[in-house]
C-alpha cells in the first residue's frame, strides 16, 4: 500500500466560460487550473473539487475526458496526470431541525453519478449554477440521495461560527440533524485539530479530515491528510475513511488552530478578545476553543487518533516570498516535497540557512504563532 497526501475541499471561483460560482473565491480557480496547481505545484495525489455539481464545470471535465488529458477511473474519481480529481459538491442545509444553516460536503464516485445528483439537486436550490447553494429539504433526505449512490457524506468545518454543525451553539449532537449511520466523516475547519475534538465522544465513530476550504489557487493544501490506500480512487477513499482492510488516514496535517479566524471568542464590535471588551452591548462571535469546551462532556472517552501535525503553508512562513518559494519549486519540484522530503542541507543550496532550518522545524510544528478570533488570522510570531 502507499501514502497520497489528499486535499477534499476545494472551491471553483470561475467556470471555462468566465462565469461566477463561488462568489467569494478567486477568478482563476477553474477546474483545469485547480488540477494543474494541486498537482505539479503543491504535489497532492488526490484533490476534492467541490462544486462539481455545476454543469458548466462538468462540461470542462468532460472536454479534458474527451482530449484524452483526463479519464475516469473503474474504482472512482478522474486521473488527471499524476492527481486523481474526487467529484464533490457543498450543500447548505436548513431544515426544521437545525437551528442555522450547516454545510455539509457530498462526493460521488462518477460523472453519471454526480450529472444525476445535478438533476435531483437543482429541483431543490435557487440556483445550480453557483456554489454552497442551500437546499430545500431535510438533511436525511440529502444524506439517503448521496448514500443510494454510492456517495461519501461528510459534514463540513463543523465547529466555525457561521453555517456549520455545532456554529453558535445552534446543534448540541450530531443525531439532532443527520442520520448518524451515514456519515463517513467530519471536517474539522481551520479553527481546530484532533485534540481539541477527540474529547468530543459522539465523534468517537468518525475519521476526522483536515481541508483546506481553498477560495485561491494558494490557499489548495493549506490543510490537507496523509492517507494509507492501495490505489488513489474514490473506492480507497471510503475504505481509509471508515479504517478497513488496513486502509486508513496516517495524519493530519493543518495550520496550529490559533492561527484560524475563530479560534478565540472576539467582540467584532471592538476588535479584542471578549475578556479585553469594554463595549457596553458587546457583538460577541464565539470562538471555536469555547465552543469545544462546551461540547465535551464529562466521562467522555475519545478514541487514539492519527497524529495531528501543526505544519504552517510554506507561503506564510517569514522571509519566504514569492520569488523564494519559485526558486524552492524549481530546485525541489513540489510543495509536498519541500515540506516534507528535503533536507537541511538540500533547502540551504537554495535559502539561507534561517529559513531552511524554520522549513525543517515546520514538519513538527514547532513554529511559535499568535492567536486569531473573531473573522482575523492569527499570526506568526516575529523573530526577536
């Protein structure tokens, strides 16, 4: 069996045609750019494009099909080169059991699978076209459509404020909205790592992904998993997901959760940390650390978890700019080897010897970062 390092969220900002589908992500994340970038610049074996249900991007899939450039594999998912693109799609769900609206991420294995879902979809949103639409029906309907098909089922970031499973105190278990046989997995979002949710014990059955939620061609990887397949497809995917036939996910890898926007309880009114608030109507967005707390229950008995390794984007490491991180690819090949494969030695041929040992203490996160809250990044800490 061999290690692939896997990112499963990525958005599309723009179709083959210009047209708008994730309002907020960058124009130049097309289907085709998503797939050359995650290969031969960040060096992933397999890729979550996650507004796959529009037809416009199928139509791109398909061209790539037909020129030979991509083809679909018996086991699931599209070859791309040296990636396997995963097909999946961002729904938002809002029915009469949640309290706010939660995102969820649905993945089939085929194009005819994911064409179907776009037929059954568009009778239930606004707007198919465009991405994270939210649709009109319960999330057990969702969830028996995508299994009936063969699909992965995952809820999304589900600890951020806004428009997750446990957002803003909105749901206190998971069987208040979903059907929990039909889950086959949780995405923890930026603002939290396995020891933060392991203590959560109705998450003991499901493996825990760290994705990067990528709205820019940089931002792919910036979270990503290390996972134990035979073979790159969608039907390895599952298997690792629910830990079977040996096949398992080997790491997490993701910023430290201080760094995320909603790692701390912030007033946006003002700016600090809610024990720093002096306003007299605080506007309080609660951070991702209280909101954990709040959760875990007292005799709660998590399960061993895959180690969780704090590694920060090599774009955001100090004295790392961009003509830097293009001499690195050149000498190097790929982000994934950088930060993972190459020496001291080797990266000192390139960078001063500072950054190569910053790039070395990066793979066990031993690099010092302040906290972010409240829709603000946290930050590294500067050399003294």
């Amino acid at each position: 069996m061999g290690t692939y390092f896997a990112d499963l969220h990525v958005h599309i900002g723009r179709t083959i045609y210009g047209d708008p589908v994730k309002i907020t992500a960058s124009d130049k994340l097309t289907l085709t750019n998503i797939v050359d970038h995650a290969a031969y610049q960040k060096g992933l074996d397999m890729v979550g494009v996650i507004d796959s249900h529009v037809p416009d991007v199928q139509s791109e899939i398909l061209r790539l099909i037909k020129e030979e450039k991509a083809v679909e594999l018996s086991e699931g998912g599209i070859r791309y080169g040296p990636l396997t693109l995963l097909l999946g799609c961002e729904v938002e769900v809002y029915d009469e059991h949640c309290q706010g609206p939660i995102h969820v991420l649905c993945y089939f294995p085929t194009m005819a699978a994911m064409q179907r879902f776009t037929v059954w979809l568009s009778e239930r949103v606004t707007n198919i076209t465009l991405s994270s639409q939210r649709m009109y029906g319960t999330a057990r309907d969702l969830q028996n459509y995508v299994k009936a098909e063969g699909g992965i089922f995952i809820p999304a970031h589900i600890f951020t404020p806004f428009k997750s499973l446990y957002g803003k105190g909105v749901v206190e278990s998971l069987e208040e909205v979903f059907d929990l046989r039909l889950i086959d997995g949780v995405e923890l979002g930026l603002s939290a790592d396995s020891s933060m949710a392991g203590g959560i014990e109705e998450l003991s059955p499901y493996s825990f992904l760290t994705n990067s939620d990528a709205h820019s061609l940089p931002k792919i990887a910036r979270e990503y998993q290390s996972i134990k397949m035979e073979r790159c497809t969608f039907k390895e995917l599952l298997l690792s997901l629910h830990e079977q036939h040996g096949r398992r996910i080997v790491a997490n890898y993701g910023m430290n959760p201080l760094l995320g926007k909603y790692y701390t309880t912030v007033c946006i009114t003002c700016s600090e940390a809610l024990e720093n608030c002096h306003c007299e109507e605080a506007s309080v967005v609660k951070g991702v650390a209280d909101r954990v707390d709040e959760l875990k229950k007292e005799g709660d008995h998590p399960r061993k978890r895959p180690p969780y390794i704090h590694q920060i984007p090599l774009e955001y490491l100090p004295k790392l700019g961009p003509k830097t991180l293009e001499k690195l690819l050149k000498a190097f090949g790929t982000e994934m080897n950088i930060l993972h494969h190459c020496s001291k030695d080797e990266l000192e041929t390139i960078v001063p010897s500072s950054l190569a040992y910053t790039i070395v203490q990066n793979r066990s996160g031993h690099v010092a970062v302040e906290a972010g809250g409240g829709g603000t990044y946290g930050r590294i800490k500067k050399e003294r």
